[in-house]
C-alpha cells in the first residue's frame, strides 16, 4: 500500500493531480487499501476518487462508472451491505432507462448478492429470479448472463425450505437452475437440488406423479455421476418405490432393469477407491515427512471433481499436541470450515509408522462419515499410503488410486481448530467478476457449542430462563432454533424429566399455525429441542408500530391463533403464555411458538408457581393452581384479541391493576368492535367451564379456519412492509417444511423422506434414462424401501381407484370422490394439496348440477392460492371450465 501511495505522489508531480494516468493510480491505491484489510479507507478514497472522475471525465465515462461499481463494492465488504443494495440498484435503473439490458442485469446480481449477505435472503431470492427471467427473456437461455442468474438462484434457494416461491410457478425457476448446476458438472448439488424438487414435486403434484419421478431419476442419475453410489442406491431405491405406486411394479420391463442395476450397486458396493492427484500425494508426503508421527490432516475435493486435491494440516511438526488431543468437534470445525470454501472432504489423514488404523481413528472416521488415510515415510523422497473404511464393525481396505493433475499445483487450505465457523466473504476483484455467496455466516462465540445433532450452531441469538437459544443450520441449509437446557438444571433428574415430557408432547402436535418442535435430544449432556426458524415479527411488534388492527385481520389473526391452540391442547399441552409476543405473523398467517415452555418453566423455577405473563394470565394462573385445562388459554386469547383491536390492554396499565382486574373479572372493551365483543367476552369468563373451546372461537371469528382454511390475510401496507423488512428467510406457504418432512421420517423409523401425493402418467421411460450410466463404484446399500406416510398409502388408494373408474356412473364417481376428499381432509387438512386436488375433481364432477360451474370456479381459485396458477390440477380444471362455459353450462 505504501508502494502505491508513493505512485501517487509520482504521478502527481509528473502528470498533474488531474491527469487520466494519476487517477488510475489512485484506482489502484484505493482497491488495494481495502484488499489490505482496511475497507473504511478504501471507501472514503473511491468516494472522493469518484467525484474526480465525474468532475473531470462525466458520470458516464466507463472509468466512472468503474470507480462507481467499486465504492458500492466496498461499501459491502465494509459491512454496510444495505449501502451496497442501494447503490447497486440506482445503477441497475440507470441501465434500464439507457436500455442497456446487460449492465442492468449485472447490476441486479450485484443487488441479490449483498442482499444475501445482508442476510436478506428472501429478497435476494426474489431478486435472483427475477434477474433469471429477465435475462431468459432478454438474451436467451444459453446466455453468460442466463446461466449466472440460475446458479445464483440455486445457490439461495438450497439454502431454504419449502415455500420460498409457493406452488407451482415457483418450482419451475428450481428446476432450471438444478439442470443448469447439472450442466456445470456440480453433480452433488445438483442432486441435492432435485431432492429438494422431488419433495417439493410430491407436495405438489403427489408421490406418483410424473413429476416426482421425473425429479427422483435426475436426483439418482446426479449420484451416479458423481461417483457417489451409495447415495445412488437409495436413489434407485426412491424412483423404485414411485414406480410402483404408479402400479409398475415388479415384473415390468422398465422395474426390474432398475432393480438390476440396484442389484450391480450392491455388488460393487465393497470397491471403495480412494483417487488422490500426483501433485497433491506430493504435497501430503511433504507434510508427513516433516512431522513423521504427528501430522494430521483432512483431505478434500471439490465438488465437481473425482479425486483429493486439497490438503488441509491440522497438526504439523511446529504442534506439541498429538493427534488424540484434537477432539471431534475440532475436526468437525475444520470440516466446516472446508465447506465454507466449497470443499467437500473425502478422508483424514494420519501420519503413521506401521500405517494401521487405530480405535479411535476408526471411531472418528465413522462418526464423520470419512476414510482413513494413513502414510508412513520410507525415505526423504518416498512415502507409503494405504486407506481405510469404517462403515462395518472392521476396517476396510481401500485401494489408492494415484492420478494426473492437470493444475500447476494442489491447493493447501488452512485449517482452523477453533469450535465457531471461520469467517469467509469472497470478492469480486474487478467489474464484471462474479463470486460465489457464503451460504451461512460464522458462529460468533467461539466458546459456545459447535452443533446439535446435525445443527451447525452459527451464533446464540437469545438466552431464555431455562436456557440459550441458538440459530442453527443443517446440512441442507435447513435454517432452526435450537433452545437448550441450562446445565444447572440438566442434572436435576425430574426438570430432565419433565423437559422430555413436555419435547415429546410439542413433538406431536402438528398445523398450519404453530411452529412445533421437529428434532431434540433431551438425553444428551446438553438436552436440547429444535424448531424451525421463521424469520418474522411478532404481534407485539406490529402493535408497537400500528397501534391498533382492523376488525378483518384481528379476526383473521384470532382464527389462526385459536386453531393453533386446538393442535396445541390435542396434543395434552396447555400453553400458559399466549401474548403477541409468542405469536409472529408471517405472509400466509399467525404462528404461535413456545408452547409447552411455561411447563418448563415452572420446573426450572420452583421457587415461583407463576408461571406466564400477568398481563395475560387467566385467573387460574393467578392462583397458582397446580394444574391448568386448555381453557386457560383461552382466557388469554381473549386478552390477545382485545389487545389488537382496543390498542390497549383490557386490563389495565400496569401489572397491579391488570391482576386485580383479572382477579375479579372486570375488563375494560369500551371501544371493541360490537362484531368482536361476543367472541371475546366470551373467552373472559371467570369461570373456565363457560368458556368457549378454541374450535369454537375459530369457527366464531372465521368458519373453516379449524380446518386449516384459511386465505389471505387483509393486512394493511405498514403490517405488509414489517414484515417483508423481517422476511431474511420467507415463511412457507405449506407446513410441510424439509425440516418437518425429514424429522417426522426419522421419528417413523429412520428412514428417507416420506414421498408425497397425487398421480400423473409418465412421459418418458424411467430406465432408458438411468441406462448406461457406468456403475463402477459403490459403498454398501440397504436392500430396503423407504416407508411410505398416511398421505403415501391414501394416494396409491386413489390412483388404483382411478384407473378402475372408467366404467362408473358419474354419481358414483362423484360420491367416491367426497368420501376420498373427506377422508383427506381429515388426515392431512383442508390446505393439503391432496386435499385440494380432491375438493377441485369433486366440484368438477358436479358442474352438471345447477349452479355446479359456478361453484367450481370457486374452489379453483382458492386452490389457486396454494397449488399456483400453472399446476396441472388447476390449469386442466380451467381448460373444462371454459369448455362447459362456451357449450352453455352453467
């Protein structure tokens, strides 16, 4: 830096402060500032190197708008990444109204990535479509720029679970991108995308359709590729189980060539090579040779590639530590941080004189999922490699394949042994160059805990009164809140109890409106429970900025509320503390979060039988009673509508008053609207037999909302933008998160993803598909199917009753038809898609009856609102409606 300051002061005195060749100089000075790790100063000189420009050059002369692409940049890697947003998009409009197609698009990756590292990622989703549509229109699918915006897209929406685009017009942007990371040769994430796809697909559309099927032999064919054969044969397994449900079981030609090639896998499943390159073997006996009995290390890949190219040293001959001092939570932070750079580790080295594994290497190993790599050095120029599974109960051989590199020389990453991740923020060096986006940001407390179970700790968000709450992340991106247990408690064998307890009840309940527990571990030295994450403001945050709710969205609200409370209370929990505060609202409703927590409480805190919120806590809280019916919450569901749309607590002020006023039953609802009052002086009843039950406030407020009908909410603009501002990850429009769907798998057995509902024929065959792929490597595969869910066995119900169908009167066909829908409903909700294609074939079955066409139109459009305009159910439905409509059908 101080080199190029002296270019400056050069440049000056030969050519003059003003001159074209000092400013360039300053250009460099300025990048190399903030490359220098001094991003602040980095900014003040583009600002002022900026200003120059324009004054001397114009503001649409290429070096400034250079200098002007620079400045916002390093306004993001200074932090101020809204800075960035701003100013990125200034240009992006700029562009547009020049008709410069391409520099607008480039701008508006720039606008999606500092979003993205804002945190923003539902607005950096929405952005990176909309650059992906854009430039499909504008320049064509086989674009630079085209291509750019689907990996972007991609690289986002892995990072999500299910909803971020909502029903079938959003799936379609996946796909593409899926198939454009496919194309690049990234076939582990382009497997895991159309794992996503499948699942999504299977919502949507059904675990037989065509296209959950199209979607599983992509996921299966990506495996293969990538040399992965393990994943490949439960893939396999997946397209298998699809198959037949379609009724293309065993004994049809395109099923047993599949099962054939399953069979291939699990006879080859015992070859496990492990591929290093030349010069990275080269580079992994240097580092042995120089500590001969205690280097150790990981070994990675990228992901496209086939064979180790990166040695990362955890301990080397300047370490006094061995080997079996690092702990397993050191080389999981390693790992981690290999990931973040987009590596994907393939084994642990060890140096090791007789090249043997030991126990704990093995039980290392097996817990990471890795092999083995255990070198001696002969002399100062040799070394000797020999490698090892651990996925039985003995060590496995595993050949060692030396090959060529076409590179100049392996990469050498630097491991880190702290327990947090590692900060990392790629950079464009230069306009126009593009980088990847950091899928997760580091944990911040380096002395806290790495992971629960499969949850990466990123940072400790909140600490409660029994414990910590934690901001997690899974292997797939799948964002949750992990609450823990404080250690003062976690030896006190009846609060580890009753914290079990009370997991396993919040583990059961299930609905649109609550925000249940999806995974836990109440018998770990640190019980935890986690729960999915919904980046949204609560009640009492919108009360704060609105004052007070309109008539509709309180009653929208209050249904959401009361029939999360009926799943809740069906489940033997009562909540205890119902406030705005425990309820966030997102885009597609209410969410009431923390139920079972007061129960906890009150175990963590026998010094208080309290336990809630005085504001409001029902007479019975007040109390203390020892035990509390659903009717409790009731009473506070009450408060909470009173709340929202008085302004006000009914109770009073303070807490003084607001007990008192409990007490003795006197609420102040002076000003509640008269469509309100009923309902909620109803909940307030001293007496809790008098009160009504949560389904029949819901029913009071909004009919149909105890079924899980419930359509938009009629929020206002400011309601609207509160929450859009909190959206960093966006609520799903379905419940069934990937989160949900794989804990509810595993609860059931331990096995893959349940698939999911509805029938479709297929368009192409399965096994032409899958054919000629090359079997040649595979690790041992189970020879068994994944279990099928309630939706699963009710579906394949359906597809045999629809391929009998053709003979029968259409009443008949009607009346099946509504006991399907009804039995649907009942399982799995009025909102389900399953449910929603039925209710939409039972209309269309009556448009012969008066008014039938009508009625129809109208349960099409509220399925519009969770299946999308373009899912095949609703647009056929659109194509006969028409029909009926110009034939004179009414």
């Amino acid at each position: 830096m101080s080199r190029y300051e002296a270019a400056v002061a050069e440049a000056v005195r030969q050519y003059g402060p003003e001159a074209v060749e000092t400013l360039a100089v300053r250009h460099q000075l300025a990048h190399w500032t903030g490359e220098s790790g001094h991003p602040e100063q980095a900014v003040e000189l583009f600002a002022r190197l900026l200003a120059d420009r324009e004054r001397l050059q114009g503001p649409h002369h290429p070096d400034s708008e250079l200098a002007r692409h620079q400045l916002a940049h390093w306004y993001g890697r200074a932090g101020r990444f809204q800075e960035a947003v701003d100013r990125y998009e200034i240009m992006r409009r700029v562009a547009v109204q020049q008709g410069r197609c391409e520099t607008a698009l480039s701008m508006m990756c720039e606008v999606g990535y500092w979003q993205h590292q804002a945190g923003d990622t539902a607005a950096a989703l929405r952005t990176f479509a909309e650059m992906l549509r854009g430039a499909q229109r504008e320049l064509g699918p086989t674009h630079q720029l085209t291509g750019i915006a689907r990996q972007r897209y991609a690289e986002v929406a892995a990072g999500l679970p299910f909803g971020n685009e909502g029903g079938h017009d959003g799936l379609q942007n996946l796909i593409a991108a899926a198939a454009e990371v496919e194309a690049s040769g990234d076939f582990r994430r382009a497997g895991r995308l159309y794992g996503q796809i499948a699942a999504q697909s299977e919502n949507l559309y059904g675990h037989a359709s065509a296209q959950t099927l199209s979607a599983l032999v992509a996921q299966a064919k990506a495996a293969v590729n990538a040399g992965d054969h393990a994943e490949a044969a439960e893939r396999f397994d997946a397209v298998l189980a699809c198959m037949a449900l379609q009724g293309r079981g065993p004994g049809t030609r395109e099923y047993d060539i599949l099962l054939g090639q399953r069979e291939e896998l699990a006879r080859s499943a015992a070859h496990v090579t492990f591929r290093i390159g030349q010069q990275t073997g080269t580079l992994l006996g240097q580092k042995v040779q120089a500590a001969p009995q205690t280097a150790c290390g990981v070994l990675a890949r990228r992901p496209d590639t086939a064979h180790t190219t990166c040695v990362a040293v955890v301990l080397d001959g300047t370490d006094s530590r061995a080997p079996d001092q690092v702990t397993a939570e050191q080389w999981s932070a390693v790992i981690r941080h290999l990931t973040e750079q987009r590596w994907e580790a393939t084994a642990l080295y060890f140096a090791r004189p007789d090249r043997r594994p030991w126990a704990a290497d093995a039980r290392l190993c097996r817990r990471l999922g890795l092999l083995g790599v255990y070198v001696s050095s002969m002399d100062s120029s040799n070394v000797q490699v020999e490698a090892y599974t651990f996925t039985g109960a003995e060590p496995v051989y595993a050949p060692v394949v030396v090959v060529p590199e076409e590179s100049a020389a392996p990469e050498q990453a630097t491991a880190q042994l702290a327990a947090g991740g590692v900060t990392f923020h790629p950079g464009a060096q230069a306009f126009g160059q593009w980088r990847e986006v950091g899928r997760v940001r580091p944990a911040t407390d380096a002395e806290g805990p790495s992971a629960f179970g499969r949850y990466d700790v990123l940072e400790r968000v909140g600490r409660g009164g029994f414990g910590d709450v934690y901001l997690c992340q899974d292997p797939d991106g799948v964002m949750v809140a992990v609450k823990t247990l404080h250690a003062r408690y976690a030896n006190v064998p009846t609060v580890r109890q009753g914290f079990a307890h009370e997991v396993q009840a919040a583990q059961r309940v299930s609905g649109r409106f609550t925000v249940p527990v999806i995974a836990a571990d109440p018998d770990g030295d640190t019980p935890w429970m986690a729960v999915p994450y919904v980046a949204a403001p609560s009640l009492q945050e919108l009360l704060e900025q609105s004052g007070t709710l309109d008539e509709p969205t309180v009653r929208g609200l209050g249904a959401g509320m009361a029939a999360a409370l009926g799943a809740i209370h069906a489940q033997g929990i009562v909540h205890l503390d119902l406030k705005p505060g425990n309820v966030l609202l997102t885009a597609d409703g209410p969410r009431v979060i923390d139920f079972g927590i007061a129960q906890i409480e009150q175990l963590t805190e026998p010094r208080r039988g309290f336990a809630g919120t005085y504001a409001y806590a029902s007479p019975e809280q007040l109390r203390e009673q020892p035990v509390f019916t659903a009717a409790s919450d009731v009473f506070s569901l009450g408060t909470v509508l009173a709340r929202l749309a008085l302004g006000r607590s009914p109770w009073g002020g303070d807490t003084a008053t607001a007990v008192a006023n409990i007490r003795s039953g006197t609420p102040d609802l002076r000003g509640l609207p008269s469509a309100l009052h009923d309902v909620v002086r109803s909940c307030l009843q001293l007496d809790p037999a008098r009160r009504p039950t949560p389904h029949e406030v819901a029913e009071a407020l909004q009919p149909g909302v105890a079924d899980g009908d419930l359509g938009p909410l009629p929020l206002s603009q400011e309601a609207q933008e509160l929450v859009a501002a909190y959206a960093t990850m966006p609520a799903t429009r379905f419940y069934e998160t990937l989160a949900d769907t794989r804990a509810r798998a595993a609860a059931e057995g331990d096995v893959a993803p349940t698939r999911a509902l509805s029938t479709g024929a297929l368009t192409a065959p399965v096994a032409d598909s899958l054919e000629g792929e090359g079997v040649r490597r595979a690790m041992p595969f189970r020879d068994t199917a994944p279990a099928r869910s309630t939706a699963a066995e009710l579906e394949a119900r359906i597809h045999a009753w629809e391929q009998e169908a053709e003979n029968r009167e259409m009443a008949q066909t009607r009346h099946e038809c509504g006991e399907f829908m009804q039995e649907a409903r009942t399982l799995l909700g009025a909102a389900h898609p399953l449910t929603l294609r039925l209710r939409v074939s039972h209309a269309m079955l009556g448009c012969d009856q008066p008014g039938g066409v009508a009625n129809a139109e109208r349960v099409v459009g509220e399925a519009v609102r969770h299946l999308g305009e373009a899912h095949p159910t609703v647009r056929d439905a659109r194509v006969l409606l028409e029909m009926l409509k110009s034939t004179g059908g009414t």
